[in-house]
C-alpha cells in the first residue's frame, strides 16, 4: 500500500533504499493495482462513510452543491461522471419550465374536474335553459380565479398519484433529477436512466448523500398508487428501449388522467452529450397527450452548418449553410423541424413553450399533442431558406400552401425567384426548417414575472418539496432573466435575421447604429426586434430591397460627410450592383415622432441581455469517461514490463 503511486515502464524505474527483486516488485504493483479500485467500490456501498471520511488518503471526495442539491464524486476521479458549471443555467431553465407546465397542467385537471361537477349538479338539476346559459359563466369564473400555482400543490394534495412523471433519460450522475425532485412541486416519480452502469451507481450513491433513500426504488413496476409508485427509481439501460416501451395505450383528451396502466411520461427531458436526434423518435412517442419535452442538442457544427452537411440530412432531415450569419436560429428550426416531422407520422404536434441558444448548445421546450388535423397541415409550418450567394440578402418559402377552390386545398410551395434580387446572382437553398413560433410569449412573462417575485412565504432550498415562489432564488435568475426578456422581444412570427455588420461589410461601409437602423425600419411601417442570442441581429418583417434602401441611405449620408472614407465599389461586385440600384424607400434615422416605441425597443428595466461569460474557459467538456474503465486504466500493465 505504501507503494501504491509508484509506476514502472521501460523508460523509468523507481528508486528504493534497499534494492528489490523483481519479482517483490510485480506482486507490489499488483496489490497497488487492487487498491485503487477499493476508493470506487467503497464508494458505491457506502457512499455516506465515504463522505465523513473525506479527509483521509484513499477516500477524499469533492462535494458540488446545485441548487438544493448535493453532488459528490472522488477528488481523484473529476471525469468519471461528467458535470460542467456551464450547464447549471440549462438545469435552472428547466426546472423554471417544468415547474410552470406543472401549474399548467394542474389548472387544466381542475378546470375539467370542475366542469364534471357542474355538469353533474345540472342534470340532477334537469336541463334547464337558465342553468344551461350560466354553466360557460361558472367556468370561466372559475378559470379566471384559479390560481395555477396553489392548483399543483392542491392536486397533489388530494391525490399525490396525480403528479408529474418524470424521465430524465440521459441521466448522467443524477443530479438533475435530485434537483426535479427537491424543487418542482407536485412531482410524485422521476426515473434516473442511463446507459452507463457508473453513472447509474453515482447516481444512486448521490441520492442517498442528499438523504432521499427512503425514496429510492429498485423497482418501479405499476402499483395500486398510480401509473408509478412515488419516489426515484434508477435503472441501467438504453434510453430509446426505456421509451419505446413507455408509449401510451390509448389516446386521451387535454386534461385527463392516464389510466393506471399507462406507461407515458409527463415530462421526458433529453439532455445528450452531442445530438439528441437518436432519441427524438421514442420520446415523441413515449410522452403522454399534452406532455412536455425538454430536448438539449450540443452538435451545434452540425446544426449550424459550420461543417458536415452531409451529417445533418442524416440526423436530421435537413441541410444548413456554412457560416451562415443566422445559424444560432437556424439550428433551433432545423431541430424542432425534426420533431415535428417525426411527430407527424404518429398523428401527433408540437407546440413550442421555448426555444433558446445557450452558451455552446441548443434547448428546447415543446409540448405534443395528439392532433391528427395539425399533422397534416405541417407542409404549412415547414419551409426552405433561398439565400444569396454574394450578399446577406435570402427568402423563405413554405413547403406547402393553401390554394385552388376557396384556398382549402393543400399544394406544394413556390420559390420566391431564381436569383437574388439585388445582385442577379444565384440562390442557395437550405432546409427544410420550422417556420412556427419558437416560443410561447405568455409562459414567457409568467415565467420572467416568477423570477422577479419577493415573496418571503417561499420554503428553503433544502426542503423536499420547494413552493413555486423559490424559483425566485435560483442561482442564474439575472442570466435567466436577461435570456427570457430578449425571448419575450422576439418577433415570434418572423423566421431569421439579418447582421448588420455583414449589411455593411458588404457595402464596405461603417455600420449604422442598431437604434438607427431600428428607427428606420419603424418609420418605413415595418416592425423589428433583436434576436437573443445575436446581439447585432435584425429581426423584421420588411423585405431585403427596403432593408438595402435603409444601407443605401445611410451609404449616400456617409458619402456627403466623409466621402474620403468611402472606396470605388468594384465594377461588378455585390456592393457596386446593389448601390447602383435608387433608393424606394423613404429613409428616416431619427426616433419615431408622435408615436412610444414598442415594448420590445424600450431597454429601461435594468436587464443584462448579453452578460458575459463568468469564468474564462466558459465552454463544453470531455465526454465522462466512467470511472470503473478510468480506475483500471490509470495504471501500467505490469506484465507487459517484465522485459
């Protein structure tokens, strides 16, 4: 044991005060190559002693503390279960969404319970007119009083069966799942899946550190309680089986209760080390009508078209642009294209709650409904993106459209033109993308209103079950607020931006001002708005020729004052083909007179939408590497040294 860290090869050989056989060496090595395993086993049987043992040599352990929950792993063994700080954003979003799906739907459930006693008072009553005239008054009065927050606590109250299920299927460590479970409320079963039997035994060693071990369950088959029984239970096993075999029996309307029986999941959160799109397929089907899908994708090379374009079709159904200048959206509607498309051929939506760019990767929110009508109108909401080979300018076309007698029938999409515009050169074409919503504005400001609450009546983080009002207290509420302020302030029906210093790059021009630009498309009668996670971003609905009137405005201006500053266009060039063109538009910089700017253009609430990054090396890690595998691979073959 004393010689435990000694290591041999064919170029060093230690060194002792009393030489050694050979042979004493070997059987030294041997046992230290026995000893290093013991740290991990000791760990995963009795992870409690372990941790108040953690000063000694062999069982020094390092402790995360996230939120209400603990983490903790051999100092010695940092890349055995994989976590990065970056993603402690991600895991405070989504406890956010999930949380406010829970609300969501425990109002739903209680409206439709209260629906069901109304109605049966009125037939005992008998169908009488006045009270058949005040049953969608009683509702609504209802629904308008009902206090979403108050219903998940109250539905779980009266039957604790009713909660959230939860799948998080890339489970890692676990420690998101301890974190759903210790803050969202009403949540009655969350399953730690995972492939990798290290990472299952972790995550059952961090459960019992966070003192849920009456809670842990070996099994959990279908009882009496409900479709699961309470508590967290871990399996090692593949993800898409775990789905598959998770599908609904039977279709349900908005708001009703799964059987017994069922199998789905409320909530199913994927969260990969590279592309989610080998899972996407088994969870559009294993969630149940109206359950919630949290989708993470970190291959944004892929995604954003910086290389391997091949590969995207391949995972995803579609093609991105190289260097595209709006590739941060253009991998959010590529993404959620795919999960409408798979969707479709069950017979089933999604609706986007949020879709968001952060830091090196993609998160989405959606939820799926079963909805056969809106499958087959998908052509409508998909479409290609026609950009400009020589210039910034592009256009969007859906694959579908309505047409022929009344406009009730489906045919397929036209393209815009053949060449751009603005410089006769050809298009190229990427897609298909998602040309819907990528949020849902009012869980938005619900959202961003729950962040900004001051209620002292929240429980403390370390309560099982935290009250709604601690979503106050997550630790990236700033962060959270500035990402979801600049989501509220998206134009939400205008796919793609433009830059505006690729705008003036291209007219080897100095870039205008984003106010300016912003004015101008305002007084054009054109709307606009940032994108946020592109802080130059130009999102507007007005078409390329007045945005260039807007460049050629200000090119002519720049000319007037400092025409020194201003190069010959080259004959031929996109600068010189798109400046020769007249300026159509009436062009005015200055602010909007006589009219308040829109919401969205007013900064004054005191919210970074940009902060920086908190530590340098703010980025993506190596994948975990398991820490049976490290533990037996840290040290030399001895055999192979005998020579």
């Amino acid at each position: 044991a004393k010689h435990r860290s000694i290591h041999i090869n064919k170029t060093h050989a230690p060194t002792f005060a009393h030489p050694l056989p050979v042979d004493s060496i070997l059987t030294i090595l041997r046992l230290s190559r026995a000893l290093r395993r013991l740290p991990t086993v000791r760990f995963l049987s009795s992870p409690r002693k372990i941790m108040s043992s953690s000063t000694t040599d062999d069982a020094k352990t390092k402790s995360i503390r996230e939120g209400s929950a603990i983490m903790n792993y051999p100092a010695d063994q940092e890349s055995t279960v994989f976590y990065n700080p970056v993603q402690v954003q991600n895991r405070d979003l989504s406890i956010l969404m999930i949380t406010l799906y829970a609300e969501r739907r425990a109002g739903m459930q209680a409206v439709t319970k209260f629906r069901q006693e109304l109605k049966k008072d009125q037939m005992e009553q008998g169908n009488r007119e006045d009270a058949n005239k005040s049953f969608k008054e009683k509702v609504d009065d209802f629904e308008s009083k009902l206090d979403p927050s108050q219903a998940v606590l109250d539905m779980s109250k009266m039957d604790s069966a009713n909660g959230l299920c939860i799948l998080d299927a890339l489970a890692a460590s676990g420690l998101r799942s301890i974190r759903y479970w210790k803050e969202i409320p009403g949540v009655h079963h969350v399953r730690i899946n995972d492939l990798d039997e290290a990472a299952i035994e972790r995550a059952q060693a961090n459960i019992a550190a966070n003192l849920l071990k009456d809670i842990h369950l070996d099994d959990a088959t279908t009882t009496q309680e409900g479709r699961r029984p309470r508590g967290i239970s871990t399996r090692i096993g593949d993800a898409t089986s775990e789905m598959y075999r998770s599908r609904p029996i039977k279709k349900l309307r908005p708001g009703m209760m799964p059987s017994p029986e069922d199998p789905s999941w409320d909530v199913i959160d994927l969260d990969p080390y590279g592309t989610t799109a080998p899972f996407l397929d088994a969870a559009l089907q294993a969630a149940v009508n109206g359950g919630l899908l949290c989708v993470t994708s970190t291959d944004m090379r892929v995604l954003g078209g910086s290389q391997q374009a091949d590969v995207c079709v391949a995972r995803y159904g579609a093609i991105s642009f190289k260097s595209s200048p709006y590739l941060h959206e253009m991998a959010l509607r590529i993404l959620l294209q795919s999960a409408a498309s798979t969707a479709a051929k069950y017979g089933r939506s999604i609706h986007p709650i949020l879709s968001v760019g952060m830091d090196f990767y993609v998160r989405v929110f959606f939820t799926v409904h079963d909805n056969g009508s809106e499958a087959n109108q998908l052509s409508l909401k998909l479409g290609y993106i026609y950009q400009s080979t020589q210039c910034p300018s592009f256009a969007i076309s859906p694959m579908g459209r309505l047409g022929g007698k009344n406009s009730r029938h489906f045919q397929a999409g036209r393209p815009p033109s053949m060449e751009c515009f603005e410089t006769g050169d050809n298009l190229k074409v990427a897609g298909p993308i998602w040309l819907g919503p990528l949020h849902d504005k009012q869980v938005i400001q619900t959202a961003l209103d729950r962040l900004s609450s001051n209620d002292t009546e929240s429980s403390t983080p370390d309560t099982e079950s935290s009250t709604p009002d601690a979503l106050s207290k997550l630790a990236t509420k700033e962060r959270l607020k500035g990402l979801l302020t600049s989501c509220r302030d998206e134009l939400i029906d205008v796919p793609l931006y433009y830059r505006s210093p690729d705008l003036a790059k291209t007219l080897s021009l100095s870039q205008p001002t984003m106010k300016e630009i912003q004015y101008a498309l305002l007084n054009a009668g054109y709307r606009v708005s940032s994108y946020h996670k592109e802080p130059t971003a130009i999102k507007t609905d007005a078409p390329n020729n007045v945005i260039w009137d807007i460049f050629r405005a200000f090119y002519k201006l720049q000319k007037e004052k400092k025409p020194q500053s201003l190069k010959t266009p080259k004959e031929g060039s996109a600068a010189e083909k798109i400046l020769s063109k007249p300026i159509e538009t009436k062009v005015d910089f200055n602010r909007p007179s006589g009219t308040a700017l829109p919401d969205n253009l007013v900064n004054n609430d005191g919210v970074s939408r940009f902060p920086q990054n908190p530590e340098a090396h703010w980025g993506p890690k190596k994948a975990a590497t398991g820490h049976k595998r490290k533990a037996e691979d840290e040290l030399p073959n001895p055999d192979s040294d005998k020579q």
